[in-house]
C-alpha cells in the first residue's frame, strides 16, 4: 500500500515513510491511494476474531513495510484486558430499542483517544528502534489529547513528550492526571498562558525549521494517518457484536469535533462494512452539522467558538475533515486545493456546487447538533431509563442518534469518554442525589499522587532551553 496527499502531490510512500510525519510537504494529508474492499467471506472469518487479531488483519491491509510477525506482535502488545479493562476491549453496553453505547473509553486516560494513541506509543517504538533515532514530541493540550499522548508515550524508548498545558487552566482531574506521572521521558511545562499561548509556541518552535531538526521534533496530532486507521478496527468490532448475519446493516453515531473517530467510519464503510447511516453530533460548536445540512463549510474565528461542557469537541476548524471532501470530490486534488488552499485560507470556508452536493448524499452521513441543556436533559433521561451514566460528549451523541433511527437497524454510539471526567456536569444534570460516576480502581486517589511539572513563562526562549536540556 501506497500513500498520496489529498493536494495532489503522488509520491509514493510508505506505511513507515508517513507514520512519523504531520502534514504532506504541500499541505495536504495523506490517504492510501485506494481502500481495500472486504468481502463476505472476510467479513464471515473475521467476526470471531479477539480484537487484537482484527486490529492485525486490517492494519495488514495498510501496512506491507512491517513484517507480519512484528506488526501481530504489536497489536497484541496494545490491545489487552489490563490496559482496556475488558476482554472485548470496546464491549457494547444495550439501551434498549436497538440502541447502544460501544465503550471506547476504558483506556488508561478515559477518553477513546486511548484506541488509537496507544498503538501509536507501540509503532512509534518500534519504527524509531528500527532506524536508530530518537524522537521529541513536542504538543500544546487542554486536556485529552496531552494526556492520551503522555500515557501513550510513558517509558517508552527512543521518545520524548514536551506537553504544554495553560498553567492552572485544565480540570483538577486531568492536572493530576497528566502531573501524577514519574517517567523520565514525559515533561510536563505548564505555561503562565492560556490554551492560544500555549499552541503559539509550539508553532513558533516548529517553524524554527534548524532548531527542529537538530532536536528531532515531532508531533501526534490528529492528522495523523496510523490514529485514523487504528479507529477503523471499532467500528468492525462493534459491527460483529451488534449483528448475528453479515447481511445486516448498522449504524454509528459519533460525537465530533476535529472529524477523526468519524473518518474513520468512513474508512470503514468505504471498505465495505455495512454501514447504514453515519451519524455526526456537534456541540454549540456547529461547523461539521452545518456543512451536511447545508453543502456550506465555515469555519469560525475564536469570537464564534464557544467553551462548552463538552470541551474536546469545541472545535473552529475540523483538521480531517479535508480527508472525506477529497473522497467526496472523487479524489479530485485540484478541487480540494482550491476548497481548502484558497477558499478556507482566504475566504473562510467553501459551498459544494449543486453536482458536489447532490453526490454527498451517498456518503451515509446525516447530523444534528447539541446544546448544553441537551445535554443535560439526555444525561438525566439515560439515567432514569436505564440506569447508564454517560458523560457529556456521549450524550451529544446520544441525542442526535434519537433524531436518526431507522427502523430495524441497531445504532450504536460511540462512547467517547466515562463520566468520571464531567462529575460538576453530572452532578447538574442530576441533582443533589445525583451518583458519583465511577472511577476505575487503578485510578483511586489519583489527586493525592505527588505531581512532577515545570512552570514557565509564555517565553519561546524557556520552552526551547528546557528541550534542550532534556532532549531524548
Ligand atoms: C477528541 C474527542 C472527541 C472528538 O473527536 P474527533 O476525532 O476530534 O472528531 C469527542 N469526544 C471526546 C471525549 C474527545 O476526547
């Protein structure tokens, strides 16, 4: 398997050429220059798979610069009962009616970034071992996605975590989270900044292209191709557990922010799996619904977009997005340029012509969007119906999934983090009686652990100094 940029740029590279890189060298993303199809017999043998034997049959299909050996071992290593808490790995917990949640979330940090982050730690490793080279990732986090990376990254060889975070700004969960670890190779620098502060100086780092090479600074954002195929692997799992027949159909609904977890549907559909309805929940925060409604992608400037209690999906500008258009477009890289180099560069966004449009209609995608009194109506209506805490995100998916059933196809919603992380969210949706969200064992007097972290000033010179003197 070969991959492209969705810019037009065709050289051809491989699997491991384009696992340690962000963007292509013109600005597009990559994609495999096609997807392979699963047939029924694939379907029928891959059903009784464990999920670290599914994860290696569709990563198979991706990657041939691994050997097969080596890459089975690797996803054996990732996907286990210790870390994902269960033997399923993404059990699907019944609503009721056909619906469902898939638990993504068991993971050590409970968001589902776990999925896909974990692997990425496992390949990372692996790939930087192979060649002899180390790697710095540098990152600005408000939560999720630094601790997702720091947990993935952990003891790791070869790679270092720079994570920079607003000094006092994340939730008293995700500070001791992410503070509480010990391991060498994992800095934690919180900035005297907010979130804007802490992301500038990332840039401002990476684009000093001598300083970045001679440290070897990398990134785990969520363009990253080996995260979006790790996701792919859930939506076969949750297929095989909501269906008997590989004659039926389902559908996801999945709460979305930068339009990864659900490219990854795409991904998958595109493959073959039989998927009926793809099912975008927005927050506030409502470019991607506005877009499918309306064939019209706007993107917001930092006025419009609002802080919400479903934080991770409080997203301007959806960074995968460009991945589905270019499909959409019928992998037309002139057109995506112009949709994205020029219209969302210079006039904030871009309209589908009528033709454009009329043919997303055979994508599967359908939206709607969520507010925070949905959110907490949904959150307090879940509880009552069936016993079930769901956290914010979730319950954006939730809602908008009740506004899309088809009769006679199962909906699973994917769980994107456990309730533990929004207790003020639940504890308002719910009242004064309201349950205290559980919290895995592991993760029992997590606030009490000593915390290792650096404060510093929104200085670029103090955050390139401290690589420096820590660099792996
Ligand atoms: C990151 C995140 C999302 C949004 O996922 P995208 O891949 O950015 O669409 C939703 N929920 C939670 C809890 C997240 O951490």
């Amino acid at each position: 398997m070969k991959y492209l940029s969705t810019r037009g740029d065709t050289t051809p590279r491989g699997f491991s050429d384009i696992l340690l890189e962000g963007l292509a060298p013109d600005g597009g993303l990559y994609l495999p220059t096609h997807y392979p199809q699963v047939d029924a017999a694939t379907l029928a043998r891959w059903r009784g798979l464990s999920y670290a034997d599914l994860a290696f049959e569709i990563l198979s299909l991706y990657i041939d610069d691994i050997p097969s050996a080596d890459l089975k071992r690797l996803t054996h290593a990732t996907y286990t009962e210790a870390v994902f808490g269960t033997p399923e790995i993404t059990p699907l917990k019944p609503l009721g009616d056909g619906l469902c949640l898939q638990a993504l979330s068991n993971g050590p940090t409970l968001a589902f970034k776990d999925m896909a982050m974990q692997l990425l730690g496992n390949l990372f490793e692996y790939e930087l071992g192979r060649r002899g080279e180390t790697l710095n990732i540098l990152g600005a986090t408000s939560g999720d996605t630094g601790s997702a990376a720091e947990y993935a990254m952990r003891g790791k060889q070869g790679v270092s975590v720079f994570m920079l975070s607003p000094h006092g700004r994340m939730s008293p969960f995700q500070q001791a989270q992410m503070f509480s670890l010990q391991d060498a190779n994992i800095h934690n620098l919180a900035v005297e900044g907010v979130f804007d502060d802490c992301q500038d100086i990332v840039k401002a780092v990476s684009n000093d292209l001598e300083f970045k090479r001679r440290h070897k600074i990398g990134t785990v954002n969520s363009i990253n191709w080996a995260r979006l195929l790790a996701q792919v692997v859930y939506y076969f799992a949750g297929y095989f557990q909501a269906t008997k027949t590989d004659a039926e159909r389902v559908s996801f609904a999945v709460p979305s922010g930068n339009f990864g977890n659900i490219c990854a549907g795409h991904v998958a559909r595109s493959m073959g799996l039989p998927i009926h309805r793809l099912v975008l929940a927005t927050n506030e925060n409502d470019v991607l619904d506005e877009f499918f409604r309306t064939g019209r992608y706007r993107v917001r400037g930092s006025a419009e977009t609002f802080e919400t209690s479903s934080p991770s999906m409080d997203i301007s500008k959806a960074s995968n997005f460009e991945r589905f258009v270019f499909d959409l477009l019928g992998r037309d890289a002139a057109r995506t340029r112009e949709l994205f180099a020029e219209g969302v560069v210079r006039h904030g966004g871009f309209t589908l012509d009528a033709a454009e449009a009329a043919r997303c209609a055979g994508f599967g995608f359908v939206s709607g969007r969520s507010t925070h009194a949905d959110r907490l109506a949904t959150i307090a209506a879940t509880w009552r119906a069936s016993g079930v805490l769901v956290d914010t995100h979730t319950a954006d998916g939730l809602k908008v999934a009740r506004e899309h059933r088809d009769a006679g196809v199962p909906m699973i919603v994917l769980e994107t983090a456990l309730p533990a992380k929004f207790a003020a969210t639940i504890t308002e949706a719910l009242g004064a009686q309201a349950p205290v969200p559980p919290r895995p064992a592991a993760l029992a007097g997590l606030e009490d652990l000593p915390r290792r972290f650096s404060v510093l000033q929104v200085d670029v010179g103090a955050v390139k100094a401290c690589i420096e003197a820590h660099a792996g």
